[in-house]
C-alpha cells in the first residue's frame, strides 16, 4: 500500500484589488493615440518614398508656424501639462481593494457590497424593523433601518448585524441610523 502525502494546507490568494480607474475620456485618448501614431507612421512611410503621397503633417506644423506667445498659448499650455500629469498619476495610482478577509485557511473574502448586503437582511431580520438597507466601506457599515414611532431598535440591529458580519478577518465598526414611519402597532400590549 502506498502513502500519499497530503498537503500541509492552501497559500492565501493574493489580495483581490479593482481594475484601475478607466474613464471613458481615457479611452477617447487612446482612440486618438493610436490614430496619430498611424498619421505618423503614414507620414514617414511617405518621406522615405515606399507610399505615394502628399504629407500630411507638414503642412499643419507650417500653418501654426505663426502663432506667438500669448496669454491664451500659456494658459492652453498649462492646462495640458496638468492633465497629462494628473492622468499620470491616476494611472500609476493604487488599485483600491473591493474585497475583504474572512476568516479562514483558504484566503476567501467577500466584496465590500456584499457585506453591506449581509448588514441589512441581518437587520431586516429583528422585530420591529419595518424595512433595512446598508452601505459599507472596508472599515465600517452604516445600517438604515424604518421602525414605527417609539421603536428603538438599534442595539438589537447593532448586534446582530455584529453577529452576521462576525467571519470577517477585521470586524467592521457597525453604525445605525434610525428613520420613524407614523403607523399603527399591532398586538395586544397596548403599542
């Protein structure tokens, strides 16, 4: 018979992070990169003489040929450099984390909305509470729940949102916000 080593356990995957910020205004730069290093490539392709043609570009740089230093040429000028160098630091910025740990051998973890999302069905799930929703951030949950006049339910929201969220690495700080609708009670203790 024989004896099969079986693996100590599973390396934590890497930390998961969100693709970086991409807007549709970068894309149109791109868009318009790759069509200038085209004309460029047409333009060379044209002064070696392997593509028969006028040039394009020449002519364009001898009609700006005249421009002088102004005001309006400087302000231009340094609104450019600042976008350049704002789309710089975007693009080499830090990717945010979407994700966080639980508690585990395997490195599993939840998106961020996800346990926003974990937050309002566990307060939807204490009585008295009308209607819940959440929002969360890697570090806290803010809960929203709708209670009728008189009902305070925000320990018993506090603690089980607490409870739910309880498998995470890192618990998050629990935060409720309490919003009355005017409404009749039921039952027979006189609310």
């Amino acid at each position: 018979m024989t004896h099969v080593e079986t693996p100590r356990g599973f390396a934590p995957a890497a930390a998961a992070t969100r693709a970086g910020r991409v807007a549709w205004w970068s894309i149109a730069l791109a868009a318009v990169l790759v069509v200038l290093g085209v004309l460029v490539v047409r333009e060379a392709l044209v002064a070696a003489g392997r593509v028969d043609g006028e040039p394009w570009i020449a002519p364009v740089v001898d009609s700006a040929d005249g421009v002088v230093p102004s005001t309006l040429v400087t302000a231009v000028g340094v609104v450019v450099a600042l976008l350049g160098l704002w789309l710089v630091v975007v693009a080499l910025g830090r990717r945010v984390r979407t994700r966080l740990d639980v508690t585990s051998s395997t490195g599993a973890t939840i998106g961020v909305r996800d346990a926003a999302r974990l937050a309002a069905s566990a307060a939807d799930e204490v009585d008295r509470v009308l209607s819940a929703r959440a929002s969360a951030t890697r570090r806290s949950v803010t809960v929203t729940v709708s209670t009728l006049e008189g009902d305070d339910v925000s320990d018993a929201v506090r603690a089980a949102v607490t409870e739910r969220l309880a498998p995470l690495a890192q618990p998050l700080s629990v935060k409720v916000v309490g919003r009355t609708t005017a409404g009749l009670h039921s039952g027979g203790d006189g609310r």
